[in-house]
C-alpha cells in the first residue's frame, strides 16, 4: 500500500515487470530519486502546481524553431552533464561541449574557402583548421559541420526573414591534408532566448543567460568518434559564467588579428584580417 514512507517503494515495484531492463532501471531511479526530492523539499502542493504550469509551458513555447527544453536542460547543466558522461576525454582528443538548441536545420554544403556570413554583417574572420587522427594523422574528407549566431547575437532561425535561410552554417570536407577553411565574422556573445519560461527561472534565480562568443562545431570522419563541440574567443565576456555551463579551458582560443596581403588575397579578405584556428583531434 502506498505511504509517505513506502511511496518510491511502491511505485518502483509497478514498473517491476518492464521488459526492457534500461527502462525498468532508468525508471526504478527516477522514481526514487524524484520522490526523494519532493520529500526532502516538502513540495507544496501550490508549487507543485506551479512545477505543472511551468513545464507545460515549456512544451507550449517549443516548436520547430524553438527548443525550450533543450534551453531548460542546458541552464540546469544537464545537457552539459550527459555531455561530459557519454564522451570523456581521452586520447588526446578534441573535448566536446553542449550541442545547444540552435542546430535545428541542415548546414548548407560549401566549399572550402566559401564565406557563411551571407549577410555579410560583423568583423571577417578566416577560419580555418586541421581534422587529424588518434595519432595526428591527416583526415581527408572529414566533415565539419559548422554554426554561429550574428554580429547582433542571433541565429538564422530564430530571425526568419532577417537573416537568409542558412546563414552563418557551411558543411564543409577536409582537403587531402585534413584541412578546412572559411569565411565568417568573429563570433559575438549573446543571450540564450529568455522571452520563455526559461528565461522566467533565470530572472527568479538572478542569473544572466549570457554564453560567452563561439563557433559550433561536428566534425565527422570514417571509422573515428564524432566530436561536437564549440571554440569559444578567448576575450569574450561570460568565459567564466556561461549560462549553459559549456566552456572547457581547452577549447578557448584568440581570435588574432593577422597582417599578411598574400594571405588575406588567398582567402578573399581585406588586410589586415582576424584569423581564428582551431585544429580538431578524433579517435578510434
Ligand atoms: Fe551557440
């Protein structure tokens, strides 16, 4: 019978004839643990009834351009900790982070050396890298998949008729040295969309919902572990209180600005230019 005492106990057993052990486990703990919550903070049932409204909300402001849970997820830090489960470094490869809520359509596929920023707005920026190996090997026809938000901090989703459709997002395949190039904008930060429930929890907590500028990145190659990650600019405001809670000290990189015309004619920008590189490691 179900009791204050005994009520995880009780629910927990319903579920004792799932078929599907992982089910039965991931339920069996989320059943303890959440009513071990509500015990522990003796929810009342007003709050309760807040929690309900809340997260219906949440679903409500979600649509095929909004991810209002993924937002609540990353600013509860548990995107950022299934992240860090499921792909511990190692081997010395890239550090992944958050994939954030932002990857919503398919990049466009560009060549090497094409610009993203179609609305040309914002500082030029070369990006550009190296794809190699476990063993710093070459990767050749790597994909790299990559996003960011505008000069104004947005990103073309969430602008339907500002920005053109895939702005600020190239597909790209590593040359035969493994390596990729670019034409963007240094990237700027920029709030997470706060106009939803989300952005009602920050505000009641005094939290900020800035995330330091960024780049996104998935890099794909045959027979290797994806890495999605970000490069965030290493002057950038909010390194140090990300919303999301998505930096790693070894994804920080400067954004230098280069004075080389041969260079700068190469890649279609104006001399002097701003040059971010950032190379990427996969394994096995
Ligand atoms: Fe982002």
């Amino acid at each position: 019978m179900f009791s204050e005492q005994r009520s995880a106990e009780v629910v927990a057993a319903s579920f004792a004839g799932t078929p599907d052990d992982r089910l039965r486990t991931v339920l069996t703990s989320l059943v303890e643990h959440l009513h071990s919550f509500v015990k522990d903070v003796e929810l009342t049932e007003a709050e309760w009834a807040t929690a309900i409204d809340f997260l219906t909300r949440t679903g409500q402001k979600s649509d095929a351009n909004r991810q209002e849970f993924i937002l609540l997820s990353d600013v509860l830090g548990v995107s950022m900790l299934v992240e860090t489960i499921n792909h511990r470094a190692g081997g010395g490869s890239t550090e992944s982070t958050v994939l954030g809520p932002f990857h919503m359509v398919e990049s466009p596929p560009r060549e090497l050396g094409d610009p993203i920023a179609l609305d040309e707005k914002g500082t030029p920026c070369l990006v550009s890298g190296q794809v190699t190996g476990a063993d710093g090997e070459p990767l050749a026809g790597a994909v790299v998949d990559v996003w960011q938000a505008n000069e104004d901090g947005f990103y073309d989703v969430q602008q339907p008729g500002i920005q053109p459709p895939g702005n600020l997002r190239g597909l790209f395949r590593t040359d035969a040295d493994g390596r990729y190039w670019f034409r963007s904008v240094v990237p700027r930060y920029y709030p997470i969309p706060d106009d939803g429930p989300v952005g009602q929890l920050l505000r009641a907590t005094g939290r900020h919902p800035y995330r330091p500028a960024h780049l996104h990145f998935i890099v794909t190659a045959p027979g290797h572990r994806s890495v999605t990650t970000h490069v965030f600019v290493a002057d950038s405001p909010y390194l140090d209180s990300d919303a999301v809670f998505g930096v790693k000290e070894s994804l920080i990189r400067e954004v230098p600005e280069v004075d080389d015309p041969q260079r700068a004619a190469a890649a279609g920008l104006d001399n002097p230019f701003r040059a971010l590189t950032f190379d990427i490691r996969l394994r096995r």
